[in-house]
C-alpha cells in the first residue's frame, strides 16, 4: 500500500500536460522518429515504436503525421537526427529529478536545463547522481474502484512484476518496459482497461510537497518540462494541492 493519493497525483499531472496541448505533437513525432531509428519502421517488432504511436493516437495525432515520422526515422524522409540526452539533478529539498531530452544541440539544451536548475532552486547533478534513485519500468494505472483481484490475477497470468494497491484505491501494475504491452493487451483482453499505461522512470521513495515547497517544486518542474528539447521530467517528489 503507497501513502498517498498515487490517482489525484496522476490525474494532477495529465491536467498540466493536457494545457500544454501545443507541444504534445511536437514530443510524440520526435519519439516516434527516434524509435523508429533505433529499432526499425516495424512497429510489431519494436515496442518502443509501437508504444509511441500508441500515444499518438490516443492524443489523435492525423495517420500522415504519424507515418512521415515512422518514415523519417526509418530514413525514408530527410530529417532532424535527434540525440538521446538525460539530465540529473535536485529540487527543492533535495527530491531527485531526472529530464530526458531529445535536442540536435547539445550545447543549447544542456545551458537551458541549468538555467531552469538554477532559476527555480535546484541544481543540476552529475551523470548517476540520482538515477539509481529509479526503476525503469511500464506501469498501468486502474482508477479507484477497479476490481482488484481481477487485475491481480489477470496482470501476474500476463507476466506482471507487481501489483501495487494504494491507499485511495487506485491499482498500480508493473511491468518490466518491453513487457508493458503485452500485459495491456491481456488485461484488456480481460475486459480491464487501464487509464495510464506507460514506460517510466519510477522512484523507490517520494516525498509529499505541500504548501510553499510544492509551489517552488512545481515551477521548477514546469519550467523543465516546457523546455523544447525536454521529452519526460521525472521526479521522486509528489505534488499536493
């Protein structure tokens, strides 16, 4: 059982991202680009491929966006080669952040992600300063209610690592990252559908923000996540309103 409100934190976080409608495009055709280039066009042979255009038509990205992202990783398009940079470092008290980008200069986007270190009462970490603070791992998020021992049986059968239940009732699945998609579709076969279903960086603890340190931790993150080049800001600290 976690602590807190893991639903109200999520529910929280998409709001955020949800006004920032502008950019999800922009985000999502750059992972799609990326995974394609690492791993093949094939999105059946390529999780990290088939997971981004998953995304991309649950926001209802068009078909052509999608396809000429696929075909300019695949290089069948000219287009932008992006490099894969992650950044470590801390927020207010100490809470670990890690922002993955996507950037055709390095050089810019390490200066902005220290800036927005620095502006906003962080600082920017050394590489593996707090990276071993998280799991890379898929994760399924059911709303309070779900049917719990459904998911448990339907989700371990399916070759789940965990399934955590938290205090507001809320259902947590865990998956090693290749596995998520497969366990999605046996939930759902199963007739469970999850609300979330995600490759993350989760931490092994969290800490609870509140009042003025959950503001200052707030802007720090927004200020990370609107960066252009910034794909995921991951943190180990949970935002209360």
């Amino acid at each position: 059982m976690a602590g807190h409100s893991k639903w109200a934190n999520i529910q929280h976080r998409k709001g955020r991202q949800d006004a920032k409608r502008g950019k999800i495009f922009t985000r999502l055709i750059k992972e799609i680009t990326v995974a394609a280039r690492m791993g093949g066009g094939d999105a059946s042979i390529n999780p990290r491929l088939r997971l981004a255009i998953e995304k991309a038509k649950s926001e209802s990205m068009p078909k052509d966006n999608i396809e000429n992202a696929v075909n300019r990783g695949a290089g069948l398009l000219e287009g932008v080669n992006y490099e894969e940079i992650r950044y470590e470092g801390y927020g207010i008290n100490g809470a670990a952040v890690m922002v993955d980008c996507l950037t055709d200069n390095r050089q810019r986007t390490v200066a902005d992600v220290r800036h927005a270190f620095s502006k906003f009462g962080g600082n920017l970490g050394t590489d593996g300063s707090v990276a071993f603070l998280f799991r890379h791992c898929g994760t399924l998020l059911f709303a309070p209610g779900a049917n719990e021992d459904k998911i448990m049986e339907a989700a371990l059968d399916a070759g789940a690592e965990d399934v955590i239940t938290d205090d507001d009732g809320s259902i947590e699945v865990i998956t090693a990252p290749n596995d998520l998609t497969a366990v999605q579709i046996a939930l759902e076969k199963a007739g469970l559908k999850a609300e979330v279903a995600e490759v993350t960086m989760k931490p092994s603890n969290e800490t609870v923000f509140t009042g003025d340190d959950a503001i200052k931790m707030q802007k720090l993150l927004d200020a990370l996540d609107d960066l252009d080049d910034v794909q995921e800001v991951y943190t180990s600290a949970v935002i209360e309103e």
